[in-house]
C-alpha cells in the first residue's frame, strides 16, 4: 500500500468521499475505496489530522 504523502488528488477525492458517505458508519471503508489508493486505517489518520489542522486555523 500506498505510505507516501498524500497528493492534492487523493485529498480532494477524501473531501469528496466524506460528503458523499458522512451519513454512513462505514465511512472509512468506503472513503478507502473511493479514493482508490489508501487503506481504512490511513483514511482514519488522514481524516484526524485533517480536521485538527482545519480546527487549528479557525
């Protein structure tokens, strides 16, 4: 798998992803297959520091 940064296209497809499974409990999973190229549990670590950096700048 994939252990590198993520790339603008793989964060805008996360964005995208979390809009468009939010309502759902496996958002990870489907977060993970919709941007193709990272796993569950690298979605779930993407998605923690995303939102303290976003929280961090309000």
């Amino acid at each position: 798998q994939n252990q590198s940064q993520w790339t603008k296209e793989e964060h805008d497809r996360f964005l995208q992803a979390l809009k468009k499974y939010l309502p759902s409990g496996a958002l990870a999973k489907k977060v993970s297959e919709f941007v193709g190229t990272r796993t569950p549990l690298q979605v779930r670590s993407h998605a923690q520091k995303y939102f303290l950096r976003l929280n961090k700048n309000r």
